[in-house]
C-alpha cells in the first residue's frame, strides 16, 4: 500500500504520520506568560539534538497565522524548560494539554506546583523527576500554517537522585511515557539490552 501524504487532508496526514514515528518522548514544556504565571503543554514532536553541548528541538504550531502560547513565549523571554512526562505524572500532564486562553497557568488547573530554575526565569514542575533548563539558541519558521522549530541549548538538569546512578537516569525508576498516534500512549517498561556487534 502506498499512500502519498499530498492526496490526504492535513488531519488525515498527520494521524498516519504520528501512528508511524512510535513512541515518541514528550517534552513537557513550561515557560513564562507574560502576565508572569506559568505555561505548561506538552509535545511529542521533539528530540535531541547534540550531546556535547547538550541541545534538544521542539516543533510548536501557529494558530491563525499566529505562534501559540509556548512558542509565544519563548520567542519572547528566549528561554524554556523542558520537564520529562513519567507514569506518575501523565495524568496531570494530559490536563495542561488543554488549548487554555493565552495566559492561564495549566499547572493550577493541574494541582502541580513549580521548582525555581537556577539559571533561568521559567520554574519547572517539581512533580517531573527530570527537568532540563533550556536557552533558545535558534528558530527555524517551517511549513504552512507555520510550525516553529525550536532548538534549545541545556543549561542545566535538574535530576532526582532516586532514578540516577553513575552518570545516566535509570530508565527502569524512571518509568517515563511515551506518545503513540491519535490519543495512545505507551509506558517504557518492556527495557532490553542489546550490545553491538
């Protein structure tokens, strides 16, 4: 079967497109409103980028021509954190995927609370064992309706000790979530190990 994604409609495209690239890590990003208060929303189109320094890239749709609410803001404050999704916290990270009016704070109406960033304004989700501090490094406009490409330099990672050990976070404490297509997600505990040859 061969289908050409330019025959489909855009809502088509992108469930067949999001049902093939599984499972997908979700950041779930916070950044700062302009009224202060704090965004919150997930994506599961994201990645990293380069390890050394470490960089990672979301991709943040526009609405109406017009950037949405985390794009938004890390146009503006040029700086984000980036809180990882785990089988403890999925459900309130379901809640702040809501698409919210520009400037209400997702993490009230998800009951979570917010940790001071070190080295940046934007706090992140005390409720995430991982939290990355990110820098915008750069922007690239893609796509019609315009989708962001944001990639972001780690400044600092925030890690609960519990779930780390000689240098790496230990996938199995870790027990993050994964994004499948349409409203699936999946539990990363099926962990094997393969050597090279």
């Amino acid at each position: 079967m061969n289908i050409d994604p330019n025959e489909i409609g855009r809502k088509e495209a992108y469930s067949l497109f999001t049902s093939v690239i599984v499972p997908r890590p979700i950041a779930w990003v916070t950044t700062l409103n302009e009224n202060g208060s704090t965004n919150a929303a997930p994506f599961s189109f994201f990645m990293g980028v380069t390890s050394y320094p470490p960089r990672l890239a979301i991709s943040a749709s526009s609405r109406g021509g017009i950037p949405k609410d985390t794009a938004k803001n890390i146009i503006r404050t040029e700086e984000f954190v980036v809180n990882l999704v785990t089988k403890s916290n999925v459900e309130a990270m379901n809640i702040t995927s809501v698409d919210y009016e520009y400037g209400v704070d997702e993490l009230l109406k998800a009951n979570l609370s917010t940790g001071e960033s070190e080295k940046i304004s934007t706090p992140c989700i005390k409720e995430s064992p991982v939290n990355m501090e990110c820098r915008l490094e750069k922007i690239v406009e893609i796509g019609e309706p315009t989708n962001y490409l944001i990639i972001g330099e780690v400044v600092l990672f925030h890690i609960d000790e519990a779930i780390y050990s000689e240098g790496v976070v230990d996938p199995h404490k870790l027990q993050s979530v994964g994004r499948l297509g349409n409203p699936l997600y999946s539990n990363v505990n099926d962990i094997f190990r393969m050597e090279r040859p």
